[in-house]
C-alpha cells in the first residue's frame, strides 16, 4: 500500500516537523539488527546467517515529501527445517512499522480518536493513516489503554519480536 502524499501543516511548530523526523532518521536509518534467535518454526537453535534485509522503520515527512527510515534485519536459515527468517529486530508481530512508532499511535489513541493521531503525528512529521492506527488500537487493546499521555521524547528501541504489547518501560507515564 502506498501512502498518500501529504504536506506538513502550516501550524506545527518548526521544532517538531523538523526535529523529530531528524532524530528518528539519526537514531534508525541504516542501522544494524543482527542478534541471532531460534527458529520460530521448530524451535531449533541449529541456524545460519542467511542475508540482510531492509525493514521499513517508519515513514517521516520532510519539506520535499515523504522519506522512508528503514533498518537492516539479518536473516537466518534453521538448519533443522529450512525455514529463513528475521533475527531480533524492534517490530512488534504484525505490525509494519517500528515498535517505538507503535508506541506512540497506541499512547496517543489511548485519549484521541484515530483521524486526530493521524494528525498529531503528522505534526511531529511522521506518517502513519488513521487505518493504521486504528489496526495497533485493535492489536493492543489493553496496551493502548494502560499508557495515556505523549511519549515522543522518551522513544527508545526495543531490539525484540515482543509477541505482545508488554514495553511500559519505553512510555514516561503523563
Ligand atoms: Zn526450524
């Protein structure tokens, strides 16, 4: 799917249209994944480096558009089984994009409809649907509820497949 080209409005302040996107980009773009896990199928900790491949982390806006912030994710082979995937990398399960990204659609959407955390993150110029928001809200129902408040200052990775929503520690509670 492919987002919608959308311009920053006019309103944000500068300091977080241009800082956040900056920092988020500094911190992520290109960086390395490579921790090693077993197998999600067998369970066998028998497994080789396979190759490395880019994750979108997040999408960010700046002035000429849209920017993708992706990591690099080492893939591995089980020996046992054949199957080839992800090593730890900081993504929840079933979500596309970063779990520090995550994070904060469920803080915000904790104590906002979803058009409106649309438009909050695309104030710290960073773009994620209300679509997609809504589907984290669902995933993560009791997670969304338990952290109100605005956490953009406190995101931090979390080199983990965190099957759950289980990271009160990277939220700074308002
Ligand atoms: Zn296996």
């Amino acid at each position: 799917m492919v987002p919608k080209r959308k311009v920053l409005p006019r309103s944000s302040p500068e300091i977080l249209k241009k800082f956040i996107p900056q920092v988020i980009e500094m911190k992520y773009q290109g960086m390395p994944y490579d921790e090693m896990m077993p197998c999600p199928d067998c369970g066998s900790e028998d497994i080789a480096r396979h190759d490395t491949v880019e994750r979108l982390f997040c999408m960010t806006i700046a002035e000429d558009g849209f920017r993708q912030v992706r990591v690099r994710v080492k893939r591995f082979r089980c020996k046992g089984c054949g199957h080839i995937f992800d090593g730890k990398k900081p993504f929840y399960d079933g979500c596309a994009y970063g779990a520090p990204i995550v994070d904060l659609c469920l803080a915000l959407a904790a104590s906002n409809p979803y058009h409106r955390v649309e438009s909050i993150l695309l104030n710290y110029g960073i773009q994620v649907d209300r679509d997609t928001v809504r589907l984290y809200s669902i995933l993560f129902r009791e997670g969304a509820k338990e952290y109100p408040g605005i956490p953009v200052m406190t995101m931090r990775a979390s080199a983990s497949t965190c099957s759950r929503y289980s990271s009160a520690s990277m939220m700074s509670k308002s």
